[in-house]
C-alpha cells in the first residue's frame, strides 16, 4: 500500500478531478460538523433557561 | 397482584428505556467513547480513501467521492428505518423517548440524504458528464429527502405535541414504501446510476485495496450517525423535560 501522489500538489490537483473530491470531502464535513454543534449547542440553551428558571423561582421579585 | 408487577423482570430494560432520564444519563457514558472512535475510524478511512486507495481504472481519481458518496447514503437509509421504527414504537407503546427520538432522526437523516445527492451530483460532473439526472436511483433519494423534510415540518404544523408525533409518526410510516424502491432502483430501471458496489449476498464488486477503506468509513459513519443520534434526542430530553426535577438537579449539578 503506497501513498498514490507525488506530493501535495498532485494530492490537491487528482488529475483534474481535485475541484469535485475537495469540494465533496470539504462540504460533507461541514455539514457533519454541524450536525454535532447544533445539539450541542440546543443542549446548552436548554440548561441555560432552565438555570434561569431557578433562578427566577428562588428570587422571584429579581431583587439582588 | 403484587405478581402483576413484579413477574416480568426481563420488560424492566424495556420501561428503563422508555425513562430519557436513562437514556440521558447512559448515554452521557457512552458518548465520550462513542465519539473517540467515530473520529478514528473517519480520519484512517479518509486518508485511506483519498490518498492510498489506488486509483479506479475508468473513472481516475474521482471516484474517491464514493467513500462519502457511499457511507452517507448507507446511513440516511438506516437512519429511516431509525425513525420509522421509532415513530412505530410511539404510536404503539405511546413512549415519549421514542417520539424523542423519531424527532431527532429527522434532522440527521435529510442532512446526510443532502450529502449523498450533493457527492453524487459532484461525482456525476466529471463521471457522467452533468451534475443532474432524472434517474430512478436519484429521484427516489430525492423523495427520501422530502420525507425526512416533511417529518420534521409536521412537528411544527400542529399545536399539540402529541398531534404533532403521531402525524410524523404515520408519515414515516407511510414513506417506508420508499425504501425498496431506492434499493431496487439501479436493477429494475435501466438507469444511469451504476449498481450497488455492495451486496450481503454477494462479494463485493471491488478490488479490496478500494474496498477496505470503504468499510471502515461505513463503519465510522454508523458510529458517527449514533453519536449525532444521541446528542440531538439528549437536547430534545433537556427541552421537554426542563420543569422535571432531575433536569433541574442536573442544571444546578453544572453550576457547581
């Protein structure tokens, strides 16, 4: 099993396919990026309002 | 009729399934470990896939899209068999976790039916010469698509919660139809889209030197899929449950 380019131009370049395997491998891992930050991120607005829930209910005029 | 509820302990992981308490908390376990090898297995297959593999006779070094084209289109078919059972579950059973977790594979799903139209029309410019064919393998996956959207529409179409689970619930139920017709797509059409590269039945229809590096992205893709799976049902647990005691213990927990 050998590495198939001579070096990080031809890697880049695939012999004129290099726009279309780039562009497909680049936007896939967008999209799977996102898939991992968007709950994440829901996770973390979730708790937020729960927080301020609480927060609400233990002090529930908002005096300091 | 203390037997009654006693008598069956092997239904217990069925209810403890059915707690997103459980699940939440379980699946926190899991995940750390989960996500470790979902990242390994997609970083040695890429690498593999796009710089090692040697390169296809015909189609160049196009043909390194198959080790996204392929796994993607794996999982947002797995991922509908996912949420249609899951969408049977709830209608049956009436278990929140399970609408929980329909609503969640409907994100995912049409996020990776996207990609495996994008690569595919990707790798159809230099392959097939367009970007774009009417074919029968492509239109269903296209069907796919709108499914998975419509799935989610109808969680937001109606007022009610549960109005809004069982309606996604039938609709994924209905568009099960879909599946058989894409599988079959490539052998009862004559279409342009090559036949499937692989088959339980059958060897694959590739050198292994290609084919390795596809099965391990496949493989990466399903722990990747669950991981997703897990993360997007455990924000939907926070949202629904959030006035529940056990989220507001585990919000106060974090501020700590």
């Amino acid at each position: 099993m050998n590495f198939q380019f001579e070096n990080l131009q031809q890697l880049l370049a695939m012999d004129g396919h290099g726009p279309f395997v780039w562009t497909a491998v680049l936007v896939s891992l967008a999209v799977m990026l996102w898939l991992i930050i968007k709950p994440l991120a829901d996770s973390e607005a979730a708790q937020k309002d729960v927080a301020r829930d609480i927060a609400r209910a233990t002090n529930p005029n908002g005096e300091a | 009729m203390n037997w009654l509820t006693n008598w069956s302990p092997s239904w217990q992981w069925f209810h403890r399934l059915g707690s997103p308490r459980w699940f939440y908390q379980t699946t926190g376990r899991w995940l750390p470990w989960l996500s470790l090898l979902a990242l390994a297995l997609l970083s040695t297959g890429l690498v593999w896939g796009l710089g090692f593999a040697p390169q296809d006779a015909k189609q160049g070094n196009s043909f390194r899209i198959i080790y996204l084209h392929v796994p993607a289109s794996f999982l947002a078919l797995a991922g509908y068999y996912i949420m249609a059972i899951a969408g049977a579950i709830g209608l049956i059973w009436k278990m929140k976790l399970s609408y929980m977790v329909m609503k969640s594979a409907a994100p995912i799903g049409a996020a990776l039916t996207f990609l495996a139209l994008f690569t595919g029309a990707i790798w159809g410019k230099p392959t097939w010469g367009t970007y774009w064919v009417w074919d029968a393998r492509v239109t269903s996956m296209l069907i796919l698509l709108f499914l998975y959207l419509g799935v989610l529409a109808l969680q937001y179409a109606f007022h009610s919660n549960e109005a809004g689970n069982r309606a996604s619930a039938i609709l994924a139920l209905v568009g099960t139809v879909n599946i058989p017709i894409i599988y079959k797509s490539v052998d009862w059409w004559y279409t342009l889209h090559q036949p499937a590269t692989i088959k339980l039945t059958s060897a694959p229809s590739m050198h292994s030197d290609m084919f390795q590096p596809l099965l391990v992205m496949i493989l990466g893709f399903y722990c990747f899929y669950t991981v997703a799976l897990f993360l997007f049902t455990r924000a939907e647990i926070l949202r629904r449950e959030r006035k529940s005691t056990w989220v507001k213990e585990l919000v106060i927990g974090a501020q700590h």
